[in-house]
C-alpha cells in the first residue's frame, strides 16, 4: 500500500542520512518521519536514531537528545531499549559534568535525572 511505501522511504532516506554521516539532514528527515507517522511502529526506533544524531551533530543539542532518547523509551516494545538507555546515561552523565571534568557535578547530575 502507498501510505507502508511512503513510511518505509521517509525512515530508509532518515537512515542513509545517518549512515552517511550527513547529520543535520539526518535530523530533519527523522524529524519529518516522526512529523508525519509519530505513532508508526518503526516511530520509537526512529526517535532513538534523533538521539543519536543530535549527538554527533558539529555542535550537539544534548537536550533534544536526552528528550528523543526519553520518547523512544516510553514504548514498552523498543527494540534497541538497551542502546537507548545508555545513550541517555551517557548523555545525562556528560551534560552534568563541568567543562574540562571526567567528574559530574552531583547537583546538576540529580537535576538531570529528575
């Protein structure tokens, strides 16, 4: 059916996008695929995959990583759950540390986690 072609080619272009390295245009199609099919069963996956590229993007947006990477959670049924969640940690855990500190700040850190 047209609708199952159109999501299929909106999350393989977000994809290839990402896989390519090319980040911001890999932002704005998964952004476009989640605009248009946000309850898709492919939409939790695709959430993830926006939080990983707004991670490697020139200059990182961690917030709308940490939220992405909260959404794609929220579906019981995510199939790279365990990859997400460190991917939040991770990001939780760099965003509360000071500039030029391998330790977090625990303040900013209990922030983080609320």
């Amino acid at each position: 059916d047209a609708a199952k072609k159109d999501i299929i080619n909106l999350y393989t272009d977000a994809a290839n996008f990402q896989n390519a390295g090319a980040y911001p245009l890999a932002v704005d199609a998964w952004k476009k695929f989640l605009a248009k099919y946000p309850k898709d069963e492919l939409s939790s996956k695709a959430r993830h995959y926006l939080g990983v590229c707004y991670l490697q993007l020139e200059k990182p947006d961690y917030a709308a990583a940490v939220a992405s990477f909260r959404e794609a959670l929220s579906d019981p049924k995510l199939e790279v759950r365990e990859e997400t969640l460190i991917n939040l940690g991770w990001t939780l855990f760099y965003t509360a540390r000071p500039e030029n500190s391998d330790k977090p700040d625990a303040t900013k850190l209990r922030e983080a986690l609320k």
